[in-house]
C-alpha cells in the first residue's frame, strides 16, 4: 500500500513559517495570496492486509509519531491499494 500523510498547524496555531512564506511570496510579486500554513508530508509504502487495516496503521502512526496532536492536524491520503 502507498499512502500520503499531510501534517499541518492547528489553524488556531500560530505558523511563522506559512507567514515569511506568504511575505516572500507577496515580494516576489504574487499578490493577492492571504495565507500559507506550512506543514510536512510523508509518503509511505507499506503491507497492510486490506484498506481498513492499512488506514488504522496509518492513523496510528500518525498519532504516535508523525503528528504531534497538540498543535498539529494531519490528513491521510492512500494513493495505491
């Protein structure tokens, strides 16, 4: 199974980073950009016996390791079964 794991702030988190991105973005000339949340993505292969139990071991790696679930949401994205 392959699989896309996207990990973003909270939206009530303050992200530095999505902010210099949008001001770098507005100086380069590209107006009209009103935010960026920056975040992280993991592409993951891996065995898992069906869709479901490879979706649970998703959401469990995710929880456990790629997310911290404080400030972070995160959404995944199986690509091939």
């Amino acid at each position: 199974m392959k699989a896309r794991v996207d990990v973003y702030p909270r939206r009530e988190i303050l992200d530095p980073q999505g902010k210099a991105i949008r001001g770098a973005l507005e100086r380069c000339g590209f107006a009209g950009v009103h935010d960026v949340r920056a975040g992280k993505s993991f592409e993951i292969v891996f065995d898992a016996k069906d869709a479901a139990a490879g979706e649970a071991a998703l959401k469990q790696m995710s929880e456990k390791l790629l997310a911290n679930l404080v400030v972070e949401d995160y959404r995944i994205a199986i690509l091939e079964a």
